[in-house]
C-alpha cells in the first residue's frame, strides 16, 4: 500500500485447467475510486480458457457469440487492461483493452454453418470494438492470406466487418457466398449453375450493419470450370478480373471456352440499382456445330431458325459489344464485327448444304432494328459458287429488307434441283451452266423486289436483266438477249390498270435452242419492232404500233403445262391490233386463231374465231393448278357488272368439248364478253346423241341456262349407252324434245333447275338394265310367276313402245310417269329421280298375263270370262342409283294417277293384286 492506493501483484500463475501462464497487477485507489486491473498471460488454451472467461463475463453482451464462434486455439500471448470507478464495472466491455496472438484457432463464419480452421490473428478489443488483424485461415483447400475483422460489440445487432485476401475453392465456397448476394435475379441465375469448381485469388469484404448484409467481392485471378442447365456444354473461364459491389457486377479481360466456342477478352458489367442492366464487351470463336442444337431448343428462337436443320462451322468475332437491359433481350442494343470460316447451313426445303468459306459481317442493333451487313462471302451449293455482299434489315418480325451484289456460276445439278425447288416446268428448265456477273437483289417485306445482272447461258447467249416487281406492279426495265444470232430487247411494265410491252430486234431459233435445256421442245424465234401501251381507264388513249412474227413460242405463265405458239403474225396500227394467223398448241389441244383487237370507249374489244378438234376443260383446270372458281366470287365489279378483261365475241368451233364425265360432239357457239358478264349462245352441241342447242350465261350473280334438248327418230342404243355410263342397253329408235332452264351459284344450279322432257323409244329390246333384271328376279319368286319369268340377262325383254314424261323440279328432284308395252308384260311407272344424291323412289303396276290380256282386249268373250280387267302386280324401286331394291308394295300405296296411266294407254280397266313371295327356312323373303 502507498499513498492511499493499495497494489496486488501476481508474478507467475500456471494452471493446469483452464491451461495458461499469467502474471499481473490490480490496483486500487481511494480518491477518487479507481479499479485498475493489467494482466498479460501466454500459452493459453482457448477451449478450456472460454469456461472461465463465461464465468466471469458471461453476462457481458456478444461474449457469449464470440465465444461460440471460437471453437479453440491456442493465445500465445495476451493482455488484459482495465480501468474502472467500480468494481462492479471491470468486466464493462467498453472500458476494457484486450491485445492478443492467436494460433491454430478453429472458429464458425458468421451465420454459417462452416468452421475455418488453422486460424491466426492479432486481435483485440478497445472501445468496445473486437478487431482482428493479419488474419490467416484454411477452410478445406481455401486460403485467407491476409485481412481484419472487425465487430462492434456494443449494441444489440452484433455489426461487423471483414476484409480479406483469400485463395478459395469455389466449389466449396458458392454455397456461403450465395447466401451473401441479395439480387433476386442474380441469385435466380447463380441457382441454374448445376457444377462449378477451380480456384479464384482476390479479397472479399462482407459488411453487417443494421439492414442486410453487404458483400464486396474483388477477384484478381480465377480459373473455373462449371455448367448451366441452359448450356449443354461445360463452361470454362481464366484470367481476368472480376468485381461485385451487391449492386453491381463487373468483369474484364476474362477468358471463356465453352465446348469448341471461345470468348477472349470480356468485358462485362451488370448493373443492378432499379433494373437490371448488362454490358458486354468481347471477341469470341464459336463452334457453330455445337450452339445451332443449343439455341434451337430456345422456344423464341424456333421461328426464326425453323428453315435451317443444320449448321456446321466456325464464327470469329473480333468485337462484340451488348448493352441493354438483362430481363427484356428484346432491348438490347448489338454492335459485333466478325467472320464465318468453312460454314455449312442446312436447309429444310433443300437435300444438300450450302458451303460458306468465308464470308466477313458487321452487326448492328438498337431499339428493336438491326441489320447485318456483310461482304467478301464465298459460298457454294452443289456445283454452284457465288461471291456476294450487302447488308440485310430485322426487326421483331423477322427480315423486313434485303440488298444483295453477287456474281456466280450454277452448274448442271444445282440448276437442276433449283428449278426443281421453285417447281418450274421442265420445258422451262434453262441450259447449264449459267454464269451471273454485277447480280443485284434487292428484297422487301410486302414491298418491291429487284434482280438486275448479266446472265450468260453455257456458251451462249448473254442475257442483261432488270426486274422489279411488287403486288401492285411487275416492271421488266429491260430483258435484252444478244449472241451472234440474235439482239432483241424486251420492256414489260404491269400496273392495276396500266399495261406497257415493248419488243424491238431479233431473236433466232438457235439462240432459244441453246437457252433452253429440252431439246424436244422446239426452238422458237421471233422479230420485229412492236409497241404496245393499254390504259384500262383510258382506253382509247391506249396505242399499239408495229409489226411482230415468230414461230414455236413458249409462252412463260405459271402453269406446269406451258402454251406454245406454233405460229404468229400481227400487226398494229394505233387503235387496233389484227392476228391474222395464230396457231397454239397446249398439251395435246391445238387451237387455230384469227382475231382483231380494237381499243374502243369501253375498252378492249375482240373479235376472235377459234377452230380445233378438241378441248378438255377438265384437263385445263388441273393444268391451270387451281379449282374453278364461283363466278360470283369476283371481288371487284365496274357499273354493278363482272370485270372482264375485255369485250367482244369468241366463235369457237370444236370437235369435242369434255368437262369431267360430260362430252359433247361437236360444240360450236358464239362467246359474248360484256360488261353485264358472259354469253354463250351455243349453235351446235350433241350430249350422247341428244343436241343441246340453247344460251348459257355467266356475270357477278352466277350462272344462268336455258336449252332445248332435241332427237328425232335416232337410234336409242348409243344414246342410252352413253347416258348411263355403260351400265345400260337398250335398243329401238327415239325421239326426245324438252326444255331445261335455271340460274343460281354453279354448286346450286342443279338445284335450280326447272323444266320438262318427252321420250318416245319404239320397236326395241332391254338386253342390260339393273332396274329391269332386279324386278324381273322378284317376279321370278312370286307364287303367280315362279320360275316363268325369262332372265332378261339370257333373252331380253321385247317391247313395242316406251313412252314417258318427266318434269324437273326445284332441288335436283326429277318427277316422270312412264309406260312400256312390252311383249311379254305391260309396265307402268312413276316416281322421283333425285339427281343430286343420286338416289330413286318409282312406284311400279306390272301386267305380266300379257297374252292373256292381249285377248281379254280384243274378243269379247274372253273379256266376260276375265271380268275385262288388266291384271297387275304393284312393286316399289328405291334406293341408290348403283343399287336399287326391288320391294313388294301394298295395292292400297297405289296411286290414282298411275292405274289411270295404264287405263288411258291400254282402254282397261286395271286390277292390281298382291302375290305370295315364299318364305325360306329361315324366314327370309325369296327373291
């Protein structure tokens, strides 16, 4: 004791538990209070050494944590200073000093599950404040080399502070530091890398305040290696540097290979404060092999890849710069420089792949629109090689333009599968090779399109070319063909209502023949000077001058069969244009042509006689590759008509007309074109026999018909033949008068049709009928008749006379009456044909007594024995036309009208009865 402060001094202390050395000194005064404690000790055993500091500060705040952090170690050296007013307030963290060197420690992460070992520090505490300094620790194969961790001890949240250098395995590290990363969309992405592993060198920082908790990440080298579920291959990055801020991630000069692709260079910044941003900066190789499956399987980029079915070879991009935001690709403005190195695309519609062996680009994109500009390509299909450059246009709708310089060559085999491609006929096809020099294309999205060269075919012809076209307009600016030959130059312009064809020059067989590659089609020639200029608004303003002639004349329409012309010679005066010989030949119809064509107020109008042995109008609409449409259909009108190409009559002569099952022979009729619509006044047609003479109209509203079918005394056999499709004979003579008429749509025309017909066949045989064997078969089983009835199959069935009305009525239904006095029986009938579903209803009186009555007509007697009657047998006929039944038929479903046909044709009274059908065994009816 001196000067009223007492002193206790502590020179040595060794324990065995907890185990330590210590030495030290308390001192206590008395003005003013004072409680002042030093203490220093050294081979201190944490593990056992955290029970004694519990017990005396166990009640201090976060002791307890820090405690249960360090899970042991050993102090080498330590120091203990405090000084206090009280006692009571020695163990008060915020008065205390503490200095330490720590080794060997084990301790838990805060708020983690893992425990470091081999940890190393100088620590302290002074002002309540516990800072570690020159830290060292392993965590399985990571390393901090080198840091502070600093935690406030005053308060109730415990915050604190870590800055250090680590050496770390990342596959052992991602977990703890994801649970660091407070991004929804970061951590989104993070959770999709399914493996990663390698070793990153830098320093991390990791603050806890009062909100969550901050991570600073710095890496100044790393090699990993890792996958994406998105990524079929494994992503591998080096070098480069790598930064993250909790708002903000940012990497350069960063080395990445994924599969055979390779990305050198990135740099890369992910901005996360409102929405998320990235930017991208690199060069890149890819292995297009290996990223064409992968992108495919991207459900926004299946449209746009949907034509391509392979795709091989290398991409370079010496620069690539991404900006935009990470959630909308859609925004994201491109900039990329690059080249395709020994490519191959497959396409979809084609069976090879097209060669690209190089071909440098440029890509731009911003706000939705792009474009790729590209020049230098050398690319080859099959036997075909071009050079090309130009640029091409998107947007979110796919390609919108296309601008293309090319020059090339097409061998025998590609030009073969590209006319196969484009389904050109083979009487079209061009002769190889065709060279290309000064190509130009130009392409828009439901605009205009242009091609413009110079062609020259095999050896031959060189061809200049200047085509625009548009869906308002086809423009030839200029089609000029020059060889030794020929030099002829052609302009074709075609508006909605404008029409321009000029053809100056010569153009020789030999040249066609060595254009075209089917020798079997005969090559045309054609010269002259002709202009033609049509104003369908204006037409008398229209004016065609000149003279032209040519032979064998393919003309080039979209139609798989061409039209040749055989021969043509016209001329031009202003207002009119006469064809004074015209011979076409399409398929196998020729047509021979005479006509004038002159421009008149109400526009073009011809004057034509057409003459040929045959036309198949059927086989014309396959041809033409299209149904025939409805009349009515017209979308556009003029005055409230049909708007015909052009006015004026056809006189058209024919041999024969077919149309599907119909054949006429011959067909001569006058065609009138009129702005009301079409008529035809036919002067000469036979259907089987039978003239048809009579009017058929066409105009916006549908068809209209009216004929009067005529025979007088013809032979019936053909006739019948020939109407029944080979189904039925019949023969005798016949006469046929009646009178059909009808309009409507053309699919309800046969529903629309009205009108009436007579027949009047005589002195004739049935040798083949369905209707006639079927009902002479049910007699044949009749208990009246069985077995008496002949076989009209082995002896036919004689009559004298057929006579029968029948009218047409609305729906395609056919109502007749028809009465046959036949040798053997007498036959009446009525009932309806429907036309339309091919099916009949006909209520049948059969007299087969026809001897017997032949009698009871004539001799008096006899009639008084039979009771002067005419003894029938009623039957039903229904069914479809290919197999009607025969049925029995009460006598009571007799109709007036019937009984009193046979009454009126025979002068006898009629008695129906109804015969007994046997029934077999098994209660079925016979037949």
């Amino acid at each position: 004791m001196e000067n009223g402060r007492s002193t206790l001094s502590l020179n040595r202390l060794i324990l065995d538990q907890p185990s330590l050395e210590a030495a030290g000194e308390l001192r206590l005064g008395h003005e003013p209070a004072l409680v002042q404690l030093d203490l220093q000790g050294k081979n201190i055993d944490l593990s056992s050494a955290k029970e004694a500091v519990l017990a005396f500060a166990g009640d201090v705040p976060h002791i307890k944590e820090i405690c249960d952090a360090l899970k042991g170690g050993e102090v080498v050296t330590a120091s203990f200073e405090a000084q206090v007013r009280a006692f009571s307030d020695l163990w008060d963290i915020e008065h205390m000093r503490v200095a330490a060197v720590f080794e060997k420690g084990r301790a838990s992460l805060p708020e983690s599950d893992l425990e470091v070992a081999q940890v190393g520090a100088k620590v302290g505490i002074s002002g309540g404040v516990f800072i570690a300094e020159e830290l060292k620790a392993s965590l399985g194969n990571s390393r901090i080399t080198g840091g502070q961790l600093e935690v406030n001890l005053l308060g109730s949240e415990l915050p604190y502070s870590v800055d250090i250098s680590f050496d770390a395995d990342v596959g052992e590290l991602r977990p703890e530091l994801t649970r660091y990363v407070n991004d929804e969309g970061l951590k989104k992405e993070l959770s999709r890398i399914t493996r990663l592993e390698g070793r990153v060198k830098g320093k991390i920082g990791i603050r806890k305040a009062a909100g969550p908790v901050q991570l600073n990440l710095e890496a100044s080298y790393f090699k990993l290696v890792g996958n994406h579920d998105e990524v079929p291959y494994p992503i591998e990055i080096d070098g480069g540097h790598l930064r993250y801020d909790g708002t903000r991630a940012e990497a350069g000069n960063v080395n990445v290979k994924v599969g055979g692709s390779s990305v050198s260079g990135l740099s890369a910044r992910l901005d996360m404060k409102a929405e998320p941003v990235v930017k991208l900066a690199t060069g890149m190789r890819i292995s297009l092999d290996e990223i064409f499956p992968w992108l495919s399987g991207y459900e926004e980029l299946k449209e746009a890849l949907q034509q391509i079915v392979s795709l091989k070879g290398n991409m370079n991009l010496s620069a690539f710069q991404l900006q935009g935001p990470l959630n909308d690709p859609g925004k994201w403005s491109i900039a990329a420089s690059g080249s395709l190195e020994k490519a191959e695309v497959g396409l979809k519609e084609a069976k090879h792949r097209i060669r690209v062996s190089r071909a440098d680009f440029d890509v731009t994109r911003k706000g939705g629109k792009g474009r790729i500009s590209f020049k230098g390509i050398k690319a080859g299909f099959l036997d075909a090689a071009v050079e090309a450059s130009g640029h091409m246009d998107y947007g979110a709708g796919g390609v919108e333009q296309l601008r293309l310089k090319f020059d090339g060559r097409g061998g025998d085999v590609s030009l073969s599968r590209a006319f196969d491609f484009v389904d050109l006929p083979p009487a079209m096809a061009i002769r190889p090779p065709i060279s290309v020099s000064d190509g130009r294309l130009q392409w828009g999205k439901g605009k205009q399109t242009s091609v413009a060269g110079n062609f020259t075919i095999a050896d031959g012809p060189v061809i200049a070319v200047d085509v625009t076209h548009s869906p308002e307009r086809l423009n030839i600016r200029r089609l000029h063909i020059k060889d030794e030959a020929s030099d002829a130059v052609i302009t074709l312009d075609l508006k909605e209502r404008e029409a321009l064809f000029e053809f100056k020059g010569r153009f020789a067989e030999s040249t066609a023949g060595r254009i075209l590659a089917d020798n079997r089609i005969p090559p045309g020639s054609i010269r002259g000077d002709f202009s033609a200029r049509v104003l369908l608004d204006r037409p008398l303003e229209s004016r065609v001058t000149g003279v032209l002639e040519g032979k064998d004349l393919l003309v080039p329409w979209n139609i798989r069969v061409p039209i040749l012309i055989d021969r043509l010679a016209l001329e031009a005066d202003g207002g009119s244009v006469k064809v004074t010989t015209a011979r076409v030949t399409w398929e196998n119809m020729k047509l021979e042509i005479e006509a004038d064509l002159n421009f008149s107020e109400v526009g073009l109008v011809l004057k034509a006689d057409v003459a040929t042995d045959e036309l198949d109008l059927t086989r014309i609409e396959q041809m033409l590759g299209e149904e025939p449409s409805e009349p009515g259909d017209a979308e556009e009108a003029r005055n409230g008509g049909w708007d015909l190409p052009f006015l004026g009559m056809i006189r058209l002569k024919t041999g024969v007309l077919k149309h599907e099952l119909m054949t006429l022979e011959p067909f001569h009729a006058d065609i009138s074109f009129a702005e009301e619509g079409l008529h035809v006044a036919v002067k000469e047609a036979r259907l089987c026999g039978i003239s048809f003479p009579g009017v058929l109209g066409l105009n916006s509203e549908g068809i209209s018909v009216d004929f009067s079918p005529k025979a007088e005394d013809q032979d019936f056999a053909p006739t019948v033949t020939c109407l029944s499709k080979n189904n039925s004979k019949i023969t005798g003579r016949f006469d046929f008068n009646g009178r059909f008429k009808g309009k409507g749509k053309a699919s309800e025309l046969l529903e629309n049709l009205q009108g009436g017909a007579k027949i009047n066949a005589r002195n004739g045989r049935y040798e083949k009928d369905i209707i006639m064997s079927r009902l002479f078969a049910y007699l044949n089983v009749t208990d009246l008749f069985k077995g008496n009835v002949p076989s009209l199959e082995e002896e036919g069935f004689v009559y004298h006379t057929i006579d029968s009305d029948m009218e047409m009525v609305k729906g395609g239904l056919l109502r007749f009456t028809a009465v046959i006095d036949g040798v053997s029986m007498d036959i009446g009938a009525e009932g309806e044909i429907d036309l339309v579903n091919e099916a009949l209803d006909i209520r049948v009186l059969v007299a087969p007594l026809k001897t017997v009555d032949w009698f009871v007509k004539r001799l008096p007697l006899i009639r008084h024995i039979f009771g002067g009657n005419l003894v029938t047998i009623p039957v039903r006929v229904s069914g479809s036309f290919q197999d009607p039944k025969v049925t029995a038929m009460s006598p009571s479903a007799v109709g007036a009208e019937l009984t009193g046909i046979l009454r009126r044709t025979f002068e006898l009274p009629v008695k129906i009865i109804e015969p007994v059908i046997p029934k077999k065994k098994n209660g079925a009816t016979e037949n």
